[in-house]
C-alpha cells in the first residue's frame, strides 16, 4: 500500500479517481460517481472544465513561476478583478486557506501595533468556526479537539456563532478583529440569523475593531453571489478566499481596504509561491466563468431546486435542511457517516460537517437534471439505510 509513505493525518476512503468530468468523477475501477462535494467545496467548474483547462495549459506553455521579486501579469489581472467587483482595494496572494487567515492575523497585529500603539491585542471569533491548520488560523479555530494538541496557543474570546448579546458582551476597544465566516460550513452549514452579521458590523464600527470574514468555504459564487457577504450586504474590511477561487488549482487571497492592505509593507509578510502565473491564471479563467451573465442566478436556482429536493426527502427525518446557493446542510439527529458511506455505494460522494450533518457542495455548473440525479442517488442511499435498519 503506497499509504505507508504517507503521514497518517488523514482518515482516507480506499477509492482513487483517475478523471473526472462537469460533476462526475471516475474512480480507477471504472465506476462513475456524481461529486456532490466538489473536493470540500473547491471544484467550483467542477471536473476537466474547458475554459480552466485550456488558461491552465496556456500558462504552463508559458511561464509557471518567476517569484514576487518581478511582476506578474496574471497577479496584477486577478487582483483587479477580485477588487473591481467587492469592497477591497488591495490583495495580498498566498495558497491556501490557512494562509489567508494567517495573514489577515498579521495585518490585525499591524494595525493595532502601528495604528493603535499596540491597545488592541484582543481577538473575537466564533464557536463553531474554522479557519485552517497553521498556528495562527488555528489560534481563531475554537474547536477545542485541533487547538489542545498545539497548547499554548495566543489567548482569543470565543462567542457562541449567532448569538448577538455574546458578542456585544465579548467585545470592547482593546478586540483588533472579529472573525467571522458569514455562513459557517465545516462547522455544520450554520446560517446566522437574520441581523447577526449587521449587528457584528456595528459593534467593530463602535469599538474601533476589524471585521474579518473568512469567505473560505463560502466566497467565489458558492452561495449564489460573487462573494458571501453580499447576501446580507454586511461590508468587513478583511476578506479571505480560497478553495473555488482557483477552481482546483492551490491558491489563497486576502482582500482588504487600501489602508489595511498598505499595513503589509516589504519585509513584513510573503510567500515564495504565492500567487504565481499559473495559480493567478487560473483564478483568471475561473472569476471569467462566475461572472458570465447569468452564471450566478443559475447557482441560486439549482441551489434552491436542490434545497426543495432535500426538504422532500428528508422530511420527518431531519432536524433541518439549511444553507444557500450550492452549500446545503442535512442536519440529522446521529451522525452523517453512515448516510455518506451508503451514498457512496449509489454512487453519490457528499461529505460531513459539524457533528451530525450532512454536507452537499456539488460544482457550481451542476445542471437541473444533474441537481435531480443528486437527489434520486441520495434517496436510494436513504432507502438502503433504512432497509438495512
Ligand atoms: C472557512 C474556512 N477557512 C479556512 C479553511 C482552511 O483552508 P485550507 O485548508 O486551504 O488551509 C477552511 C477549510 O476548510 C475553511 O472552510
């Protein structure tokens, strides 16, 4: 088993894909599987897409990699488009998640320390979130199952996720930054409550703090708008992205006002691969996609096909059905391994969030009749568990 090369930081399933296609994936045996997952939310164009394919081959002809010490072409495109349409002025480009909440921490540190003269050294975040594996993401992660291992870690204020009053109470004018994601996914698909992310606004806007949205998991069309904050149009001055903005390819982003973004003078932070031409080139094809005409509303209307499906099946047997766009969260009363163990056996690969939900993030270019196809395995992967029962 090549398994014994590897760490063993990973609960692997046994299948291998060798290709995929639009939602579907092909494992090494030849079975075909409809991906509902999109490899935890990334495959925003889902499999082998052609525009992302040809802008990937087209810049490995050219040029991979020169290094932040000279200029990059497809940086300097990316950053424009992802400024032009949100509320950031300036982008600093890393390769992952983690990375971007990483730097995000060190401007919320630069901030206090040069803006402030270092009175803001609280952070605020959520119970419930997740914002990635190095020391500094995991330092804004509340989970205590990934934080203890790593004890000590920087002391941060963990607030119950939507809970307007906790927060209020958590906050004051020595909190630098509240972290946020403004729908929490690895947490359990968690939508805050209507107000929730307004009220967070006010009370940074009051005490003089930053607010962070992770839009890891949620930002570039995931929930049926360009980034997630739009939805309850609540505005943050820091915003990560990572995952579906490069549809596959690793890269990571954090957005920020001008003010905030200049924090980041030479010397202060970088990455060697940061965005490199072929990453930042394939962010290009994939914001290309998302920003057709029409691409959007067709994420918001297979979304709400797939939510009414959900509802259908699962009705009396779920405690809730809860998302939007292309993220839906079945919230069961046991947990979700057995239900995605069983999809798998009809050829359905979902995932699992939180303690006991069941996660769908299929590829934003899923069609009506893939959406239907989704909900007819799932329904046969019910069955089979309750036949089983
Ligand atoms: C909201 C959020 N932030 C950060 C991360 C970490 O991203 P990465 O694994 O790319 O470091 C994740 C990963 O699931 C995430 O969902």
């Amino acid at each position: 088993m090549v398994h014994s090369y590897l760490t063993p930081n990973y609960r692997r399933n046994d299948l291998c894909f060798s290709h995929g296609e639009g939602v579907w994936l092909h494992a090494e045996d030849g079975t075909r599987y409809l991906d509902a997952l999109s490899g935890i939310a990334v495959n925003a164009l889902g499999h082998a897409h052609p525009a992302l394919t040809q802008a990937i081959r087209e810049q490995a002809g050219q040029l991979l990699h020169t290094s932040n010490i000279f200029r990059i072409g497809p940086q300097e495109s990316l950053a424009q488009t992802l400024c032009e349409h949100s509320f950031a002025e300036q982008v600093y480009f890393c390769n992952s998640g983690a990375e971007g909440n990483e730097a995000a921490y060190k401007v919320a540190r630069l901030w206090s320390n040069q803006v402030h003269a270092g009175r803001k050294p609280r952070l605020v975040a959520a119970e419930g979130g997740f914002h990635g594996r190095t020391i500094g993401a995991l330092t804004v992660t509340a989970n205590p199952a990934y934080r203890e291992p790593f004890a000590p870690l920087p002391e941060v204020t963990f607030v119950p996720y939507g809970d307007a009053q906790a927060l209020a109470d958590a906050m004051d004018d020595q909190v630098a930054a509240l972290w946020l994601e403004p729908l929490q996914g690895e947490g359990g698909v968690r939508v805050p409550p209507k107000g929730y992310l307004a009220r967070a606004r006010a009370l940074c806007d009051q005490h003089q703090s930053l607010l962070v949205f992770d839009e890891v998991q949620v930002g570039c069309g995931r929930l049926g708008t360009l980034f997630g904050y739009e939805g309850d149009g609540v505005v943050p001055d820091i915003m990560v992205l990572a995952k579906g903005l490069g549809g596959g390819v690793p890269i990571g982003a954090m957005l920020a006002r001008r003010s905030l973004g200049e924090l980041l003078q030479p010397g202060t932070h970088a990455s060697t691969f940061g965005g490199n031409h072929l990453a930042c080139a394939a962010g290009c094809a994939v914001l290309k996609e998302l920003l057709r005409p029409g691409f959007l509303t067709q994420v918001q209307e297979r979304g709400a096909q797939l939510a009414a499906g959900l509802e259908r099946l699962f009705a009396g047997r779920c405690r809730q059905v809860r998302g939007r766009g292309l993220l839906w969260g079945v919230a069961l009363d046991e947990a979700p391994g057995p239900l995605v163990a069983a999809a798998l056996q009809q050829g359905l690969v979902c995932g699992a969030a939180g303690d006991n939900v069941l996660r769908l993030a299929p590829p934003l270019i899923i069609s009506e009749r893939e959406v239907e196809e989704l909900l007819q395995r799932l329904g046969a992967a019910l069955g089979s568990l309750t036949a089983g029962a």
